[in-house]
C-alpha cells in the first residue's frame, strides 16, 4: 500500500506519545498544544487505518498495532539525525569508484580525456574503471546499474525511464563508402546522390532508433534506402563498407583506423549529439561530482 501521506511530524508526535503514553505531557516536550498533538495522530491513524492508542479518562496504552510501529520506529530519529549527518561530511565520493562505458566505435578523444583530467586534478582520490560495448549493451549496462556513466549518442537514450542525460560534443552524420567505390571519386555526394545504393546498417536489434534514424533521414531526402545487411557492431559495419559490402551513415565521432580506404561525405542538415548519461537514482556519490564538472563550461 502507498501512504504517502503520512508525515515525517505525525510519526514524530505518535512516537512522543507512546514513550510517555500521556497526551498533556507529550505536547508539552513538542511545544505545541494538545489538540493539534491529538488532531496529528488520529490523521496517522486514519492513514494506516487502524487504531495504534486506546485513550481513557485515566491513562493511554499502546494498541497491538500501536506498539509494533513504535517498536520498529523508536529510533527513526537517530537515523535520520545520523543520514543527516553524514550527507553534511566533507569530502563525499572522492574515495569512490565511478565506471564508465563509452561506445566500442566511438572516437572520444575529441573531449574524454580532456573530462577525465579537470576531474582527476579536482578530485585525486576517485578511481576510474573504463568499459567499451555496442550499442545494446552499453544501454543495458546503465539501466541495471552495472555502469555509472555513459557516453553515447543522443537518440539512443531518448524517453529512457530513469536516465538523465545532456549534451557534451555535437557531430554531424556522413555517407560512408569504401574508396575502391565507382562514386568514390566525387568532390561532393548528396544522399540522393546514394538512393540508388545498396546499405549496410546497426541492426535494429542493437539500436533500434539509431537504425530508424537512419530511414528517416533517406526518407526525409525522398527515398526508402535498400538495406541488404544488418550487423551487430560498428566494427562489423566498417568491414562491410570497406570490402564495398555496401554503403552506409555513420555519425563523424567514429574511430577509422584504415581512414585511406574509407570516404566519407558530410549530410549538411543531420546532426547529432554525444551525450553523458547516468540514471537518477544512481547513489554513487561521485557520479554527481563527475556529472558536474563534466558539463561545467561546456
């Protein structure tokens, strides 16, 4: 059941009650008046919905339900006292450890390292663990908390329950080819210089709207690309193109390590951003200082 009702001030006067089981007296510890103290515990209890004190003319006892809830709550207050605490100590999440997951393609040389060392002079003490991986499972990875951070493209965290993300890089998509290509030659290509071309795409599985973008902007230039080939990874994806399997859209962050036998062309009026993501309810407390300095001056 949900009681989110139920307030913090009510259990503290229920709990005063029931260590002096005398309504004059409790109030007179809270400062307040009887009646506001007697107004606050009825609310409780009509928000639990039993009775957790029986009232007579001469004393007040605990109900069964009563004494169970001061049993379990009677030290809320040193916890709370202890949370709060602790949360004003200096110091927080620079002995901590944050993972980070970058995408197995993607070239983050443009702005990584450059994140990592503002944060290392700032914080020393915070150790690192870095992890590449598809798509897929780069997106899983952060929803099930087995990576803090991730740095990945914006469309593949869009409306993701429980994750926040903002922009770090802006980058453009290109049409890539193999440079053996017929069309290879041009100073200049269009896609619907390209409409007529065989694509090799991510498949849809590993990033279902990485793969959709890609139709929409064919779309958008007036034609439905003839996917013949999808691949599970961008490596993958590469080696087709180069071996002229067919062509394909990349965004301009991915790593090239044979770049003489690739020819890309840039789509003027599609873009995209390289995004940092970590989810909301992350209690890494490091992630937060990282997360911070990471978009200052950005």
């Amino acid at each position: 059941m949900n009681y989110k009702k139920i307030t913090l001030l009510q259990i503290e006067y229920f709990l005063a009650v029931a260590r002096q089981l005398n309504f004059t007296e409790a109030a007179k510890s809270l400062y307040v008046s009887q009646p506001s103290l007697s107004k606050q515990i009825a609310l409780l209890e009509q928000e639990i919905g039993v009775p957790l004190l029986l009232r007579t003319r001469r004393n007040v006892r605990l109900t069964p339900a009563g004494a169970v809830l001061f049993n379990e709550l009677s030290n809320i207050t040193e916890y709370i006292e202890n949370a709060i605490d602790k949360c004003k100590q200096p110091g927080l999440g620079e002995n901590s450890t944050i993972s980070i997951g970058c995408l197995d393609g993607m070239d983050t040389s443009a702005f990584l390292p450059v994140i990592i060392r503002k944060f290392q002079k700032q914080y020393p003490q915070v150790t690192f663990v870095f992890e590449r991986h598809t798509f897929k499972t780069l997106r899983e990875k952060l929803i099930n908390g087995s990576l803090d951070i991730v740095f990945t493209l914006s469309f593949e965290l869009d409306n993701v329950l429980g994750v926040l993300s903002d922009e770090i890089y802006k980058v453009n998509s290109s049409i890539v080819m193999s440079s053996q290509h017929p069309m290879a030659s041009s100073e200049h290509l269009s896609l619907e210089d390209v409409k007529a071309e065989d694509f090799v795409l991510i498949s849809r599985d590993e990033s279902p709207k990485g793969f959709d973008s890609v139709i929409a902007v064919c779309r958008k230039h007036g034609f439905t690309p003839n996917v013949v080939k999808q691949l599970p990874n961008v490596e993958s994806l590469l080696l087709s193109v180069e071996l002229g399997l067919g062509i394909t859209i990349l965004d301009s962050s991915v790593r090239i390590h044979n770049k003489n036998e690739l020819k890309f062309y840039k789509i003027e009026d599609d873009s995209m951003s390289i995004v940092i993501a970590w989810k909301r309810e992350n209690l890494n407390p490091a992630v937060s200082l990282f997360v911070n300095s990471a978009l200052k001056g950005i």
